[in-house]
C-alpha cells in the first residue's frame, strides 16, 4: 500500500523544481520594454572621436538593437575638450562615456550613475617621445605635455609618483599624436588601443608611463547616466543599457563587421589596419572571455575611490551606494518572467528527470561562473601589485617591500642588502629597433635576474629601465658577489631578439647602515649606481 508520504514527495519535488527553475529564469537578462507608442529619443555623448572605441553603440544602432527596445538613439561625437559628464548632468545627453574618473565627478556634486563598465582595466598612459623626451615619469618636470580634459587617472598617477604639475607645461590636447610627431610636446595623454599605432605608423619612438606601474589599475571606459534620467525614466536606462551591451558583444564577436561600418559611416578617413588594431587592444582590456560585458564590482569601485582620495582629488569616505546603477525593474506583463509563470503548469506535467536534468546543467553552469570569478579574482589581484609587462612587484609594492625588510633586519639585529639596477642603452634599444623590442629587452633582463638570484630574493621593478633588488640576509661582501652574479647573467643572457647589441646592467650596492631610513638607504644605494654609470656601465659599485 502506497502511503501518503510517499505520494506527496514526488509531487512536492515536482513543486520544488519548478519554484527552482522559475527563480532561476527571473535571474536570466531579458530585454527591458519601453512602453507602447513612438520611439523614446535619446542621445548618447561618446567620450573620444569615432573610431572602434565606440563600435558597441554603432552596431547597436545600425542592427536595430535600439529600435526593438522603443529607443531613437543619437550618438554624439566626443574629443580631448568634451565633457561627457558635464553634458548629461546638464541635460544636453541622455546618456555618456567616461573613465574611471567619474567617481571624481561624483564626489564632487555632478550626478552621474555608473550602468555598466566596459574596459575593466583602463588603456590610460602617457606616451613621451625617446629623442628629447623623459626618459622615466619622474624626469616629466621640465617638459610639454598635452593634457586631454577628464584625465583624472592620469593626474592621480602623477600625485602618487609626486611629479609636480606646476613645474609641466601643460598645453591643450589636439585629439591626435601629431603635435608629438612633429616635436612640439614631449609627453602626451593616451589610450594604448590606438596612439602607440599612430607613433609607429610615423616611425617616431616612444616609451610608455602607465599608471599599473604605480599600482593604479583602474576601470577604463564606463557607460552611465545622470540620477535625474534614472530617476525619470527607469525603464528606457534598462533599455538602453541592455540594447548597448548587446551590440558591445557583438562588436567583438564580428570586429570585422563593425570596422565596416565605422568606415562606412562614422570615420572614413582612419585606415583599416589601425582600426584592427584598435579593436585587438580593447578586446583584451574588456576581457570578456572572463568576465560579462558590463560587469563592475562595488570593491574594485571602493579600491579606485581610494586611489583618487591618496592623490587627493577626492575625500576618503566613499560610499557607492547612489553612485551605481542596480537594476530593479518590476516585471510587466510582457516580460519573459510572467510568460515562465504562466507557463507553470505546464512544467508540472514534466518528467522528474527532465528537472534533474536542467539542474544539472545549471549546477556545470554555476561551477563555471565560479572557477571563472576565482580567475577573475586572481586576475586582478596580480595587476594591484605587479608589473604587467615584466610580472614583478611594481614601485610601490616593491618599496613596501623594502620597507618591510629594513625593519625586520633591525628588529632581528640581521644584516640586509639593497641593489638598485639600470638597464644599460634600453632607449638606444628603444630608438633602434623599436618598443616591441625593448619590451622583449626588458623581460629577458627580469627572467636573468631570477635565475641568478636566490629564492628568498626580492626582484621588483621602480619604473622603465630602473628595477631594485632586496637581499636578506646579506651582508655588503656577499651583496657584491650576488650582484656580480646578476650583472654575468644579464650579459650572458642574450638580447630579446636585437640581434646587434648585447644586454648589461649597471648595479649600486647598500648594506643596511645603523642610521639609514628607507630613504637614506635608497639615496646611498642610488649614489653607487649613479657612479656605475658614470664609470662606463656595465659594472657594480658599493655605496
């Protein structure tokens, strides 16, 4: 005889599998409606000149994306002197594309909500020029820079590399290289998806400053609204939102095609090459086979907030709270919700292995999305702290790090060495034979160093062709022959591919002196390399 136990848990596994599939059918991304009638018109202020840092929005328009969500979308050029924020909280767009630097706006009064984010690591640089140029960040002062309105990022780099503004001219950018090109400026403010094509395509050498170098690694270019258009009008954000991301994926599903219809319709006169590499490089900075398109997470905002407030643009309390957009629709009665509730019953009627079959596939789904959050994570724990180029310790951990082994050294009454290294002729390299090739210069120098040094070394690069190394438990006669062994194994470890000059190193050494204080200790570690270098490089000089 079947007992009632036994009848109801079948029927109530049944229950629970639906409630199961219709919770998990509310969490699916469906396209937002726009009430019945004409078209909503909105305008769209995009943050630079048209090129494929805006193709998301173009094929969204040209494939209809907008039109299915009841949107009639005007896009709207941007450059180096526009304000997109400025133009949305003043109600001259509905909608804009700004940088991290929106926190900045924010804190400061303007209204503006942060929808999506679709760089997750910013292409923010300076760019300088090798013949008469800086050769590092800290050489700036002195020299010309272009400066693009809404640079914040880039101010904040500088307040944290302590590269006085004051002692920089500072002149209006022409939204392109040519004033570079041609010598009228030394340092420039660029995006790495295109600039550095312009530079090579001139044939004129450049180098880098990045902002990663100092532990910077912000967001990079943000869609958002004002508070007011939130407020007003709900439905049309979640529309746009939705309409624009979609065609962000298919705009790095078929870069091709929107390299068409950029040339086509939006910037005739750029040449195809540099809008292919253009899309290459923001593919990678969207790394979207990580991450969703849009995604942006409340603590990596916190950790940006924290970066602007130690260079001092903004205060330290930040709360994210009206600052970013969590969409909250209620569901209407055409929404892919009620058609699933609706559709209940019929569910019912399905097989209990059919249930188990969407749950397994939901649970495969569900361990993806986490072993890809673990990645993502990890991801960008490494970029908070190394150097994207080389994988080591970037300045400021590294000084951390010699901080930390200084007094650990006089806490314990042990001894420690300090070795500051300059890559010898990295411009000439630079200048010669290209940046791709001093790049290649500058990891062969790091894998040598590692390999001539011990495990409990600690290898880290300051900044261009500087680098500085820890030595625990080392007194100035083993520091010496430690860098002695560096200084053979760079020279002995090849080129990076240029083929006509050999690699060197010039080394200064300090031991840990009773009286020194970090900074003292790096002085006097400098002092030697500086007469290393003076001597004819390719040596090591104790301080």
């Amino acid at each position: 005889m079947t007992g009632p136990d036994q009848t109801v848990r079948p029927l109530l596994g049944l229950l629970l599998g639906l409630l199961l599939l219709l919770l998990l059918s509310s969490a699916l991304p469906g396209r937002a409606q726009v009430p019945a009638g004409p078209p909503v018109p909105v305008r769209l202020q995009l943050k630079w000149l048209h090129q494929f840092q805006g193709a998301g929005f173009y094929l969204a328009l040209e494939r209809g994306y907008y039109r299915e969500a009841g949107l009639d979308v005007r896009i709207i050029e941007g450059g180096p002197t526009i304000d997109a924020a400025a133009r949305v909280v003043d109600g001259e767009a509905d909608f804009g594309v700004g940088s991290a630097g929106l926190i900045v706006d924010w804190a400061r009064g303007r209204p503006v909500v942060a929808l999506a984010v679709l760089m997750q690591h910013s292409p923010f640089v300076l760019l300088a020029r090798q013949a008469g140029g800086p050769d590092h960040v800290h050489a700036l002062p002195g020299h010309r820079l272009l400066l693009e309105t809404h640079a914040e990022e880039l101010l904040a780099y500088l307040a944290v590399e302590r590269v006085p503004l004051e002692r920089l001219t500072i002149l209006p950018h022409p939204g392109s290289v040519a004033p570079l090109i041609r010598g009228e400026a030394e340092a420039i403010t660029a995006y790495t998806t295109s600039e550095p094509y312009d530079m090579r395509v001139a044939g004129v050498p450049y180098q880098v400053f990045s902002p990663r170098s100092a532990g910077i690694d912000f967001y990079g270019d943000t869609l958002f609204t004002s508070e007011a258009m939130l407020r007003q009008s709900p439905r049309t954000v979640e529309a746009f939102r939705q309409a624009s991301l979609r065609g962000w994926r298919d705009a790095l599903a078929d870069p091709a095609a929107a390299i068409d219809l950029i040339l086509a319709r939006y910037a005739p006169h750029l040449d195809r090459p540099r809008l292919a590499f253009e899309a290459e490089e923001i593919s990678r900075l969207m790394i979207a086979d990580m991450v969703e398109i849009g995604y942006m997470h409340p603590g990596r905002w916190r950790h940006i907030a924290e970066g602007f407030a130690a260079a001092g643009l903004i205060p330290r309390r930040f709360d994210p709270t009206s600052f970013l957009y969590a969409p909250a629709l209620p569901a209407g009665p055409g929404t892919p919700q009620n058609w699933l509730i609706a559709a209940g019953a019929a569910v019912l009627m399905l097989a209990a292995a059919t249930i188990l079959c969407c749950l397994r596939r939901q649970r495969l789904r569900l361990n993806e999305e986490r072993a890809n959050r673990v990645r993502l994570e990890e991801h960008y724990r490494d970029m908070a702290r190394l150097d994207p180029l080389t994988g080591v310790p970037h300045r400021r951990v590294m000084l951390e790090t010699v901080l930390a082994g200084l007094e650990q050294a006089r806490a314990q009454g042990r001894p420690v060495s300090l070795l500051l290294l300059d890559v010898d002729g990295l411009r000439t390299i630079n200048e010669r034979f290209g940046q791709a090739a001093g790049d290649s210069s500058l990891v062969v120098f790091r894998a040598a160093c590692q390999d001539a040094l011990r495990p409990g070394d600690r290898l880290g690069r300051l900044d261009g062709d500087h680098f500085a190394v820890l030595l625990p438990e080392t007194d100035i006669a083993n520091g010496l022959a430690m860098a002695e062994q560096v200084r053979l194994a760079v020279e002995h470890s090849g080129n990076g591919g240029t083929d006509r000059r050999r690699l060197t190193v010039s080394i200064g050494v300090a031991a840990l002196a009773e009286t020194d204080t970090l900074d003292h200790w790096l002085l006097r570690a400098e002092r030697a390399l500086n007469t290393a270098k003076i001597e004819g490089r390719n040596r090591v000089v104790a301080a």
